[in-house]
C-alpha cells in the first residue's frame, strides 16, 4: 500500500512538473473597452420661416412662423472593442 501511495505521489509530481518549470514574466496588460458607434446629423429644410397676416379675436395680428427642420442621422462608424493599455492587476 505504502509503495502504491508513493508511486501516486511521484507520478502526479512528474505530470505537474512541466506547468511549474516555465515562469514567465508580465510584459503588459490591456482592458477591452467597448467605443459606441459614431454618427453624423444633417438638416433638411421641410418649411422655410415666414411671416403672415392672421385675423383674430377682432383684429388683424402679424404672426411669424419659425422654419423647420428635419434631422437625420447616419452611422459614420459601428460600435467596436478596443484593447487600452491598463495597470496591472
């Protein structure tokens, strides 16, 4: 039993030998970090600004109306993962 137990012994030591003989050093470490998408906006003139006469409650009013806009967006570039250098833990 004993010559059984120190064979176990002395060939699970020759096995996790090769894992323990390389000890390599730390050069540098890095974070994934996740970078969102980036998009471009561009203006559309739907309807121009404009100023009109209106008849109310009476009496003649000068209104003005304000052009508006329409916005749209467009991807420039999709979200991505970059690799930052980063302090080691």
């Amino acid at each position: 039993m004993k010559k059984v137990l120190a064979g176990a012994i002395i060939a699970a030591s020759t096995l996790a030998a090769p894992a323990f003989a390389w000890e390599g050093n730390v050069v540098a470490c890095y974070d994934k970090i996740w970078v969102p998408a980036t998009y471009s906006t561009s203006k559309h003139l739907i309807m121009a600004a404009h100023t009109e006469w209106e008849y109310r409650g009476g009496q003649m009013v000068k209104i003005h109306y304000p052009a508006v806009y329409k916005e749209s967006n467009h991807m420039k570039t999709q979200g991505h993962y970059v690799a930052r250098k980063a302090p080691c833990r």
